[in-house]
C-alpha cells in the first residue's frame, strides 16, 4: 500500500498520540504531533482517506481516529523508529541475566517479571526441550555425617540441588570418591545409557557403595526427564487491568484465563523462524487473544536449545519501546548462555 508522505505522517502521529493517550485523536492533536502546516480541514480529509483504507477507525460518533489493526501492522513495518534504551533500562536488564549459574528456568521468571514491571505488559517466556540432554557435572557437598546435597548441572546450563541423607555415617574422602566416580561414568550420557551403566555397575559394586551411587543417579534421571517438557512461565498478568482496554473484567478475564499458569491454550510462537515476531489483532490465531497484541522474540541458549520471550498488550501498544527491550533481552540471554557474555548497553554520551 503506497501512502503519500502526508498521510504518513498522519498515520504515525495518531498511532503514537493514541499509545500515550488511549483516546481518539483529532485533527488538531495530529497538527501539533506532526507539526502540519496545513489546514484542520485538509487533515480531516486526509484521516477520512486513512479510515476508508482501513488504517484508521472512528469509534462510536467521535470526531476522533484511532488505529485499525491494519494501521498498526503499516506502522510497525514501516513508519516506527528504533527505540534507544537508556543506560538504566539496559543495566537492569543485565542485572536480571547476570547470575548465569543460576537454574535456568529461575533466570528466565526473574527477567520475565522484571520485563514486565519495565512495561507495565504480561510477558511470558518459554524454553523448548532438548531432544537428548545429558549431564555435565556432578559437585557433592557435605552437610552432616549422614546427609550431604547432590548438585546436578546439566548440559542445557540447568542446575538443580537436592539434600539426600544416608542411613550410615559419610566421611569426606567416601564423598570424594562417589564425586570422582559419578563424574567419570555418568557424565555426557542420555537417561537410557545412565540406566544401563547403574545396572552394570550393581553387578561389580559393593551393596553400600552402590547404594550411594544409585542416590544420586536417580536424583540426576528425575532433572533429565523434567527438562524433557516445555518449561513456560508468565509474569505480571495483573498488569492488564492498569489499561484502558480491560478496564471491565469481563473483556479482560479471557485473557487472564488464557496467560494464566493454569490454562492448557498453547502460547503463541514464532512461526517463520525469524528473531522478531509482531501479531497484531485478528492475526492471532486464538480468540483470547484477537482484540491484543503479541510481540515475541526468539533466543538461543546453546545445545539446540531455543527459547521464546513474549509481551501481550492492547493493540495501543507502544511498538517501538517493546521490540528494543525484547530485542535485547534475547540477545543477552544467547549471549549469556552461549558465549558467557552480556551485550553492552548504549554508549554513554561525552
């Protein structure tokens, strides 16, 4: 669709006007916002040419325009301007992602939910499962005489502890030894071959040692299978009813229901590969979900392991702001995973 530059510029000022204000806008604020020199009445016939392309819609018998989802999808492809993230916005995004050794999944609802508080949005973030993840190592801390904590991490950067006591005394050394062991037969094997090297090790081991072995070798096969299942978590969901647009609980409980942790509805993912997805309105496949936006981004935390950040908002939602947090926060997760590195912020100004 071929625009002149004037209708552009129309169309862009009453996107933006309508993301601040959630209000129709009319033709006197589109002089102020585009700085026109032109008459109200030349403006008025430019937003009527706007609405019978259907960029624009009048609601009710306003005088006043706001955006059509059309009109926002020509916004974002093509009348949006890179946001800049301020310092502030980049540190705190480095300060959510900093503790790489962290479990993954506590990672991921950390920065989920301080994304969310940056946007005032619901964001959701999910990791898919790896088809063969293995371990990477095993550390083994002692806490009593007959209890010490079994530390699995495992190669997909998921770490998970458990505290397991014995009914015998432990020394120091007998814990050393298991760690050698644990880390010398187990690592690097799918849950099958971990099944199978217990079963051969039953056969050779003393009962009290293998007793020991076997502890932890469960505890390591119960992390393996649960990462075989999408991890997904959603934060700030309430944040919906601080907008005009679910003012009334009964337009925004459907889609409450659907980002709640307890609805089966699967969330929306990119579909044609690309780092950065916009679904705006009737182009979301679900009906929760046809009067909001989605905006997702797709990370790489290394193993052929991808994951999805996304923010659910109105179709006023503010574009430009949203893609350069999302956009950053999935480079500095596929940085961080995959390279032990944060990208830097903007540079600051001499």
């Amino acid at each position: 669709m071929e625009l002149s530059d004037r209708k552009k510029r129309i169309l862009r000022a009453i996107v933006e006007t309508y993301i601040n204000t959630a209000e129709p806008v009319g033709s006197k604020a589109v002089a102020q916002y585009a700085a026109l020199d032109v008459s109200s009445a030349t403006i008025r016939n430019e937003m009527a040419d706007l609405t019978e392309l259907g960029l624009l819609e009048q609601p009710h018998t306003s005088a006043g325009r706001v955006p059509s989802p059309a009109g926002y999808r020509l916004y974002v492809n093509e009348l949006m301007d890179r946001h800049q993230l301020t310092m502030q916005e980049t540190e705190r995004i480095n300060q959510a992602l900093n503790l790489k050794m962290e479990e993954l999944d506590r990672v991921l609802d950390r920065a989920g939910r301080m994304l969310s508080q940056m946007s005032d949005y619901p964001v959701f973030t999910l990791t898919s499962a790896k088809e063969q993840v293995t371990v990477r190592r095993f550390d083994l801390l002692m806490v009593e005489e007959n209890a010490f904590i079994a530390v699995v991490m495992t190669d997909s950067s998921v770490v998970k502890n458990k505290l397991l006591r014995m009914p015998e005394r432990l020394s120091e050394p007998q814990l050393q030894m298991l760690s050698t062991v644990l880390n010398s037969s187990f690592v690097g094997l799918t849950l099958e071959e971990m099944e199978q090297t217990l079963g051969r090790m039953e056969k050779r081991s003393a009962p009290g040692a293998f007793q020991l072995i076997a502890l932890v070798v469960r505890f390591a096969m119960e992390v393996l299978s649960s990462q075989g299942r999408q991890t997904v978590h959603t934060a700030g969901i309430t944040h919906l009813l601080e907008h005009p647009e679910y003012s009334s609980m009964d337009k925004a409980k459907p889609l409450i229901r659907y980002l709640s942790e307890e609805s089966e509805a699967p969330l929306p993912v990119p579909v044609d590969g690309s780092g950065m997805n916009i679904l705006i309105g009737p182009e979301n496949v679900n009906e929760a979900l046809k009067d909001t936006s989605v905006v997702m981004a797709s990370y790489d935390i290394g193993d052929n392991m991808r994951g999805v950040i996304g923010v659910v908002g109105p179709t006023r939602m503010d574009y430009a702001k949203v893609t350069a947090r999302l956009s950053y926060f999935a480079d500095s997760l596929t940085r961080m995973f995959g390279k032990g590195e944060l990208p830097p912020g903007p540079e600051r100004e001499e």
